[in-house]
C-alpha cells in the first residue's frame, strides 16, 4: 500500500514518531507549501486576507504491508482527534497493483 501523509509543519514530529510506533521502518518525507485559497475571508484596511493562502506544510510518503494500514491509521484519527489546530493531517492509502 502506499500510505501518503499531508500536514502543516507543526504535526512533523508527531507524524514521524507515530510511522515509528506503528512499525513503518522506512519512509520519505519533504517540505511543502500548502495552499488554501483566503478569497472568501475577511480583509484587513488594506485589501488583503487576515489569513494568508500559503502554509509550511510536510508530506510523508511509504510503501506499507497491509498489516500495518490499519495501526497508521488509528493512530493518526487519535492524532487527528487530539488536534486543537485547525489545520488537520491529512492520509490517504492507496492500493499498489504492481510494483517493481
């Protein structure tokens, strides 16, 4: 399976430390800029959203056993469930037909 992760930088350790005790032994991850589009949000006098559009962000990424899916994912919904911001982890699992 392959097992992708979105976050703002805050949740990078938590996310590493969690792949960790779930029994992911090797993974990627790199820094993004997430993007969230601020249109619809209040001004300040000068034009220009109280909140900017653009976040430090990271993105993990792993080739997962089965097994494992489900440990990851608990982990992060108890993560995710602790969280008090409101930008939130994101995982996605996707199956892998064919690898080389």
């Amino acid at each position: 399976e392959l097992l992708i992760i979105t976050a703002v930088q805050l949740f990078e350790k938590d996310i590493k430390q969690l792949l960790k005790k779930s029994g992911v032994s090797a993974f990627s991850y790199t820094n993004v800029t997430g993007y969230k589009d601020q249109s619809d949000q209040p001004r300040n006098p000068i034009g220009l959203p109280l909140i900017l559009g653009e976040y430090a962000s990271v993105l993990f990424y792993a080739f997962v056993q089965k097994e494992l899916i489900d440990d990851v994912t608990s982990a992060i919904d108890k993560l995710k469930a602790s969280q008090e911001s409101l930008s939130r982890v994101h995982v996605v699992v996707l199956d892998i037909k064919k690898m080389n």
